[in-house]
C-alpha cells in the first residue's frame, strides 16, 4: 500500500510539472522535464536501494514496510528537497528580471 502511494504521488507531481511547463515554456520542455523526472526516479531508486540493502533485512520492519518501501521512501524524501531547489519560483525584480 505505501508502494502504490510512492508511485502515485510521483505520477501526480509528474503531471503537474508537465502542465506547469506546458504552459510557461513549450510542449518538448515539458517532456523533457518529465524524462528528467523518470531518470531520477529510476537512478534513484537503484542507489537508495544500495543503501537500503546495507541497513535493513528484506523484511524490513514489518508487513507494509519492507527493504523496498525503505528505499522508495528514503529516495521521495530525497527527491523532495532537490526538486524543490529544482522547481524554485524565479525572484522577479521591480524592472521585471529575474534576480539570482
């Protein structure tokens, strides 16, 4: 159950940075922008699994929460903080540029 809820929260941020780039910039920067999405997630999971092997047994800590759930989960908190670096709303100035 919290395996389907990983994947579906991916789903659902993937389609939202689809539509939010869709809108702003043009149809191949949304697709690239969800390319980029699905290879973090691919890479990321094989590493977090790494990492995952080295903490915990297979069966993790209990039914619902195995060795893989670890790793998907260690990988979504990950993922939360470098999207949200990733993803930062542009600082628009008074003369209408962007501010670094």
């Amino acid at each position: 159950m919290i395996i389907s809820t990983i994947f579906f929260i991916h789903l659902i941020f993937s389609l939202v940075i689809f539509t939010i780039k869709w809108q702003e910039e043009k149809l191949s920067a949304a697709f690239l922008n969800v390319g980029l999405i699905a290879i973090l997630f691919a890479v990321g999971w094989s590493i977090t699994s790494v990492v995952a092997k080295f903490l915990m047994e297979p069966k993790g800590f209990g039914l619902h929460f195995d060795r893989d759930t670890f790793a998907l989960t260690l990988l979504t908190v990950g993922e939360y903080f470098f999207y949200r670096l990733y993803y930062k709303p542009a600082k628009i100035n008074q003369g209408g540029k962007e501010k670094q």
